[in-house]
C-alpha cells in the first residue's frame, strides 16, 4: 500500500468523499466534498471509484510529499504551479505544493486508489460542525492509500472551465418562509450585489448587503435544513448552507439555491460579488 506525508495544509485541507447521505432523520449532516462536480471529475480522471475519498483544500498552501509512486488529479479551483484537470504521476520521494488559486476557492486533489481512512457512519468525510470523520489534516501527518480497482479511463485532459473570477450569479426559488418576508424584501433579495463575508466556510456562505424586510416577527421552531438552503438570521442578511450545514434550524429559509448552482456557490470566495436572481 502507498501513502503520502503532508509538509504543510495550508489555510485547511481535509479528506471529503460524497458524505453521509440519508442520515438525517437520525440527527447526523451529510458533509462530503463542498463542489461534488470538481471532486467526481479528480476521482474519474484517476481512475477511482464512485465515493473514493480525496483531499480538499482551501485557498492553497497543500503540501504533499508522495513516499511511493502515486497517480493523482488536481481538481477545483486553479492552483498554481501544479498540473491541473489531468492525471499526473509522483514520482516516489517528489514533492506537490498547491500555490495560491487564480480563481475560485476549493481544490480537489484525488489519488488514484483513494484516501484510504477508517470511514465513519458510511464516510470518510470530515465534517467540521459536527467533528465526525477525520481531523482536517496536519503537518507531518502520512496518509495510506488504497488499491487500484477500476482500469484507467484513458483520458489526457479533462476541458473544464475554471471557477468563475467575477461576479457570480446564482439562481434561486422561494423557500418554505418566503411568506415571512415582505415582497419589498424578496426584490432586495434577487437585485442587490453581495459581497462574500470572510465568515463563510465549508458551513455556509454568508453575504454582506443591505438587511431584508420581514414581514412577521416571531420565533420559529427549529425545522429540518438542506444543502443550498438560503437562511435570514436576525441580521437580515443571507447565510447559503453548503455541505456542513446543521440538521436543522431555527431561522426562516427564505429561498433555496437551483441545485445546478450549488457547486459554483462553494467556489466563491471572501469579498467576490454574488447576485442572486430568481430561476
């Protein structure tokens, strides 16, 4: 069995595979990658199996020393000074640093074979609110990995375009609360410009922007909550779960993210412009 040393993790990098999907009910998140299409296309490019765990990391800084020889695909947004959206062979003993991405925020680094940890309740995903799975990674930490079990697909070059630089525009559909807010406030909603809050994490994305306009006070009892979900706490300005969203809530959702959207949403980064327009 191969493995890999991590050197440095830069500002966070942790093992994510699909989540722990159907579990809900039982009080426990999904988690799992933040961009499912990004992490897919890493295990694809690999030659992995659906749901193999890879590595996740945010903004850069990941460094990686390969103690064997491995076949990896970097993924996600564009970091510098490394192959992208290609299977790539480390050599034994080299060594991968992830320099800052041009664009977007989350990097997928697959090695064919998967991150082979224990999983936990069906995932070997870090889940940072709950604390299931692993510990994001550390300096120093080896990580094994499996075995090969699918042939290689054969592909040179995935052509995928990069997380969006600018603005991005995210569509949206009223949610179960939308009636607890005025339609002064919904057009608000769906016209301002967002600024990303440095807040935000594999959580939720938080937006900085002019405050909604309720229509009701009041409390509401906790109900259930799900990825892409647009929540108005008392600020009056949006928090968009993401992978590590709590089960429930107690704040109205106003509206839900389209699911075609959702991975460009983990993409965004602190002070990039959103807009959220109605689908």
């Amino acid at each position: 069995m191969s493995s890999l040393t991590v050197l440095e993790t830069g500002p966070l990098a942790t093992i994510q595979d699909r989540g722990r999907a159907g579990q809900a009910a039982l009080g426990v998140p999904s988690s799992g990658a933040c961009d499912r299409s990004s992490y897919a296309l890493a295990n694809r490019l690999v030659g992995n199996p659906v749901g193999a765990a890879a590595l996740e990391v945010t903004y850069g800084g990941l460094t990686i020393h390969a103690d064997g020889d491995l076949l990896v695909a970097i993924t996600g947004a564009p970091c510098t000074g490394v192959p992208l959206n290609a299977p790539t062979v480390l050599r034994s003993g080299s060594v991968l640093h992830l320099g800052p991405p041009a664009s977007g925020l989350r990097t997928y680094v697959a090695v064919r074979g998967g991150i082979a940890v224990p999983p936990v309740l069906g995932s070997r995903s870090t889940d940072l609110l709950s604390g299931l799975g692993p510990p994001p990674l550390t300096a120093g930490q080896t990580l094994q990995v499996g075995s090969p079990v699918h042939p290689m697909p054969g592909v040179d070059l995935a052509p995928v375009r990069d997380p969006a630089p600018g603005q991005v525009v995210l569509r949206v559909t009223p949610g179960p609360r939308r009636d607890w807010f005025t339609d002064a406030g919904w057009a608000v909603l769906t016209s301002q410009v967002y600024e990303v809050s440095t807040n935000s994490n594999r959580v939720g994305v938080r937006l900085d922007g002019a405050p909604l306009e309720r229509a009701r006070t009041g409390e509401l009892a906790s109900e259930g909550m799900a990825r892409g979900a647009i929540q108005i706490p008392p600020s009056g300005t949006p928090v968009i779960f993401l992978a590590d969203h709590p089960v429930t809530g107690g704040y109205p959702v106003i509206a839900y993210v389209a699911a075609a959207d959702l991975d460009a949403c983990a993409q965004v980064r602190p002070g990039q412009s959103v807009r959220l327009i109605s689908a």
